[in-house]
C-alpha cells in the first residue's frame, strides 16, 4: 500500500510538471521529441493504469495492466536524463550514449562476428568432427558434429565460458584443436569484441565532448570553483578584516598576482575589461564589499564576446533610434490633435451662434404667419408683392433710386 501511494504521489508531481511545463513554455513544448516521450510514458505508464484502467474495475491480473506495468521500467530513460547533470552520474551517462550511438556499428560488427564463426564452423566439422581420430569421439561430436553445433561451440570458447571443459579432452586425441581454439579466441575474442569496446568507448568521449548541456554544466562548475577561490585570495588580502575591496587592492592584485589574473582568465575576462569591471560596481565610494564584488563575477559568466558585446550596443542603439522616431511622431501626433480640439471648439462655437440665428429666424418668420385666416382678394396679394418688390430693389440698388 506505501508503495502504491508513493506511486500515485509521482504520477501526480509528474504530470503537474507537464501542465506547469506548457503553461510557461505553451503547447509547442509537447512538440519536442524528448519531450514528448516524456509525456507519453508519464500518461502511458501512470495516468492510464493508475488513474483510468483501475477505477474501471480491470483487474490488476489483467495483460493490459501488466503490459503497462512492465512499460514503468522506460521511466528509469527520464531518470537517467535527469542525473546525467550530476557530476557522479556523468560517466554513466557517457556510457549510455556511446551505446547508443554505436549501434550501426554495433550491427556491422555483429554481421561479421557471425560470417567469421560461420566460417570456423566449417573448419571445425571438417579438421575435428571428421578427423579419423575424433570420429567415434562423444565429445567431438557432440560439440563439432555439424555446422549449428560447431557456432554455437564457437560461441562459448569465444565468451571464454568454461571453453577448457572442450579444449583439454579433445587435445590430448588431435593435436588440431589447440592452435584451432587459440585461432578462434585470438580473431573473434581479442580482435573483433575489443573492437566493439573500443567503438562505445570512442563514441561515448565524443559524444561527451559534444554535449552541450553536459559541457556548459563542467564550465558552470569550474568557474564556480575559481569564483569561490578568487573570493578566498581576495579575503587573505583584507589586512582589517571588514570583507572590503578597495580599488588600490583590486589593482595591486591584478598586477602583482599571477594567481588572480589566471582565474580572471577562466571566467574570461580580458584585461581590456578590468576597469571596467570595477565601474559595474563601484559607487563612488573606492571600495566595495568583496561578497557583492563576487556576486557579479557570477553574474558575468558566460560566453559574452567582445562581438557580442558590440552586437547588443547595436541592438540597443537601433532601439534608441526606434524610440526617437516612435516619439517624434507621437509629438506630432500630440500637435495634430491639439489642433483638431482647437478646430472642433470653433466649430462648436460656429453651430451654437448659427442655433441661436435659426431659432431668431424661426421667431421672426412666426410673426409673418397670420392666426387667423387672412379674407384677401386676388388683386391685393399682387399689390403687396409689387410694393415689396419695389422696396427689395430699393434696398439693393440704392444709386438708382431717384431722389
């Protein structure tokens, strides 16, 4: 039962990794080859059985479940993913890699391993099975009396599994077998099997030395190792014992100690880059606490370039220039709009006065409007409208009016 809690409690913390996994990294995380083998032997081996099979009520006797229960074993492939990190476990990791990428080679070798004892075989039924010697011999046909016989002998003596229980009795009754065994172990057992060492072998230092991840760890390592020893060099000088860092201490060292220039060279700093080191973090005071001057040497890891350097200034000088177009034009854009309110305020103003004109417009022409109806004749509507249009020229042509 603890065993059955622990695994639920696993499966749980594994598939929380992969929700909280795409969640930040989103849903092309699953893409990944690796990591999508890891999901699939978190589903496949723990969700699926542990979460959906068994509250269905299929029997853990089941050949499904067993199937699934046997697959957990793929999880140590994660396991092993993880620790190749640690430094104990790298070597372990190196091996497994140079297995893995043997394994071409690992076929053409075992293709030729088996056409050389094919070949022996056959040498062997004719040179001892057949020997007049060993024709009534148990042994010898027991062991060499045919071709599958002879290979799967062959097979044994090249294992070095008890291959002596073969060699001395056939020995002492032809004197064959001796050379023949030693022809065998010599070809197939110190040449052809040590080959295949020597290809995982070889395999695994260059897949070692190809592995970024593993390389970055060992020089992540190693320049914490000479941060924590220049941090040590540096507290051996404090005479006052106030963990400071003067400027005239940190000069002195770099120019009087080869010790601590060779650990600035580690962490790949320049001497072109010393000044400049020490502008990162002093004030203005002179001095500086040792514990913060070491906290940006960690800082600084990497492996930032001079070029890389250069290539960010760039970057960050186009992106100043970026801002200033950006904020040019938005000034602009300010000045556009301030204009725009300026001009809709005077063309509120303009519709509030031509408002009031049409509504002193609609008062006058109401009082043009009779109440009543008006008893008027044909004739003095035609007057009135000669009157006013003589009044209307009057006012328009005021030189032609006579006086």
């Amino acid at each position: 039962e603890e065993y059955e809690i622990a695994e639920y409690a696993f499966t749980a913390l594994f598939v929380l990794e992969v929700i909280l996994r795409m969640i930040v990294d989103g849903w092309s995380w699953v893409w990944n080859p690796g990591n999508f083998a890891d999901s699939f032997l978190i589903f496949a081996t723990g969700v699926i059985p542990m979460f959906i099979l068994k509250p269905s009520g299929i029997s853990s006797n089941n050949n499904l479940i067993r199937i699934f229960a046997i697959a957990r074993v793929l999880r140590l492939v994660r396991l092993v993913r993880m620790v190749r990190m640690f430094p104990f476990f790298r070597i372990f990791w190196s091996l497994i890699q140079g297995v893995l990428d043997s394994g071409r080679t690992l076929v053409y070798t075992y293709v030729t391993i088996t056409m050389v004892l094919y070949v022996f075989a056959i040498f062997s039924v004719y040179i001892i099975a057949e020997d007049p010697t060993l024709l009534q011999d148990r042994l010898a046909q027991l062991y060499f009396g045919d071709v599958p016989k002879a290979m799967f002998t062959l097979f044994q003596i090249i294992t070095l599994d008890s291959w002596f229980e073969i060699a001395r009795p056939l020995k002492q009754k032809s004197s064959v077998v001796t050379p023949f065994i030693i022809a065998v172990i010599g070809v197939v057992t110190l040449a052809l099997l040590n080959l295949v060492v020597a290809s995982i072998v070889n395999n695994a230092l260059e897949r070692g030395s190809q592995d970024d991840v593993v390389l970055a760890a060992i020089k992540r390592e190693e320049q914490n190792r000479e941060v924590g020893e220049l941090k040590n060099m540096f507290l051996d000088m404090d005479t006052d014992g106030d963990a400071m860092l003067s400027k005239e201490e940190y000069d002195s060292a770099l120019a009087e100690i080869e010790e601590v220039r060779a650990k600035f060279d580690v962490l790949e700093i320049a001497p072109n880059e010393y000044e400049g080191i020490w502008s990162l973090i002093d004030d203005g005071a002179g001095e500086v606490k040792i514990d913060r001057f070491v906290d940006l040497l960690h800082n600084l890891r990497g492996d930032a370039k001079a070029k890389d350097t250069f290539s960010i200034m760039r970057k960050v000088h186009m992106a100043n220039k970026d801002m200033s177009r950006l904020s040019k034009r938005l000034s602009d854009y300010r000045s556009m709009a301030a204009d725009m309110r300026a001009e809709a305020a005077q063309v509120r103003q303009q519709l509030g006065h031509l408002q009031h004109e049409m509504c002193d417009f609609i008062s006058l022409m109401g009082k043009c409007i009779p109440t009543e109806p008006a008893d008027l004749k044909t004739s003095h509507i035609d007057s009135f409208n000669d009157t006013l249009n003589a009044e209307v020229e009057m006012i328009l042509l005021p030189s032609q009016v006579p006086e």
